[in-house]
C-alpha cells in the first residue's frame, strides 16, 4: 500500500462524499432496504444491515428514513425490487475500477456504467477482469496520533486480521468479513473511534497518480459513483 498518501487519500474521499450528500442518501436507502430483505429487519442478526444504518446514521439520515428502508426490504411497506450487479474494468495507465450497482433495470445500468467508462478514458473488462487484485474484508482507518499499541491489542484479540501503520501515521484495521461488527465494538468500546468503517474490497497494490492524470482518474471515477444505479466504486488508483 502507498503509506506516504494513505490519510490524504481518505481526507479527499470524504470530502468528496460530503460534496454528494443527497446522493448518498439516496444510495443508502437502497442499500438499507436491499439488506434487510435478504437478513431481515434485525441489526443483531443482520451485519450488513447494521453497517449499513450506520453508514446513515454518519450522513445526518433522518430515522424515519431509516426505518421505511427496512420496512420496504421486509415487505411490510411497497417497494422496489433491486437486483446487486457488479462490474469491472480500467482507468488510466490500466488502473482497476469495481463498480457495484443496485438496479431495477439492469439493461440501463450497464449502459450508463459502460458510458462512463468510456466518455472518461476507461474501459470495461469482462467479469473477473480485476476482482482477483482486491480483498473482499471488514477496513477501518484511525487518525494519526491514535494509540497503536492500543489499538493492535484491542484488534487483534477481538478477530482482526492484521493491523497496519502507514507511513503518515494513520493505522489501518484489516478484518474477515465476518468479524467485523464484533472488532468495531471492541474498538468503540475502548473509545477507538475509526474515521472510516465499512466493508470494502481493497486493492492490494496502488496504482499511484499525480497531476492530470490524477484529475483525470478522479473525473471517470466521479461519473461512476454520480450514477443513480451505482453503490460503491472501488479502485486501486492512488490519487
């Protein structure tokens, strides 16, 4: 991983979603609502519902909002049936992009992601194209200045995989998807709050990108996550 640029990187990426704030609700929603009609309406029983409502809670989402979500999955509120498609494909210099969607109308989607790629120099692969140079794992990235020994006795005793420090020193918790819920309360517990939380699918080496070539990657992959259909785009662009 490029440790040197890792909190930056964060720093941008957040900012940019705060930028976008009305769309991620609405991509929340579905994924709440996607979530619970394939777990139920229980957080305790239901991980991804769980980190998915937390994901609401960190962008202001009104309850109620929340709660008609899970109540659409359940079914006792009319909903609209979404199907989880995933593509893959590059950027610049070969960089790869995984773009998961949720849709009512698969035919639209993978024109309007196949667009995307191609208005702003990438291009689609086939399936499997890059999904092998990323880990599917629970992440969490603490703010330098956090209390590492702390911080990897707490991690590791709870299930994490492995804790990193990068270079600007940020710490990076890696976990089996599994046992992320469980290693994020052991964390909070101890008062370890993590400025990023999710399950992700991390590129296990960087592409680094600097000048027009970084705001030329940032370009496709803005026009990617804009599209209504479009959940999460995950990339190995360093930017």
């Amino acid at each position: 991983m490029a440790g040197h640029s890792k909190w930056a990187n964060i720093q941008h990426r957040k900012g940019r979603q705060d930028e976008k704030r009305g769309k991620i609700w609405t991509k929340l929603i579905k994924e709440i609502t996607v979530a619970a009609k394939l777990g139920g309406g229980d957080i305790a029983t239901n991980p991804r519902l769980r980190l998915a409502i937390d994901k609401a809670k960190d962008a202001n989402m009104p309850n109620d909002n929340v709660q008609r979500a899970i109540q659409r999955g359940t079914g006792s509120l009319e909903g609209v049936n979404y199907e989880e498609i995933r593509y893959e494909g590059y950027g610049l210099n070969g960089a790869a992009i995984i773009v998961d969607c949720l849709t009512d109308n698969r035919t639209r989607t993978v024109a309007e992601v196949r667009h995307a790629f191609a208005k702003n120099g990438g291009n689609m692969g086939a399936e499997g194209s890059v999904a092998f140079m990323f880990k599917h794992c629970g992440q969490m990235i603490f703010a330098p200045g956090t209390n590492e020994d702390q911080l990897m006795e707490i991690a590791l005793d709870a299930g994490a995989e492995d804790v990193i420090t990068h270079d600007d020193g940020s710490l990076e918790v890696l976990t089996p998807v599994p046992d992320f819920p469980k290693v994020q309360d052991a964390l909070t517990q101890a008062g370890l709050k993590a400025e990023i939380a999710t399950v992700t699918m991390r590129p296990e080496t960087e592409t680094e990108f600097e000048g027009e070539q970084a705001e030329s990657m940032q370009k496709l992959l803005d026009a990617l996550e804009n599209l209504d259909d479009v959940q999460e785009v995950f990339t190995n662009a360093s930017l």
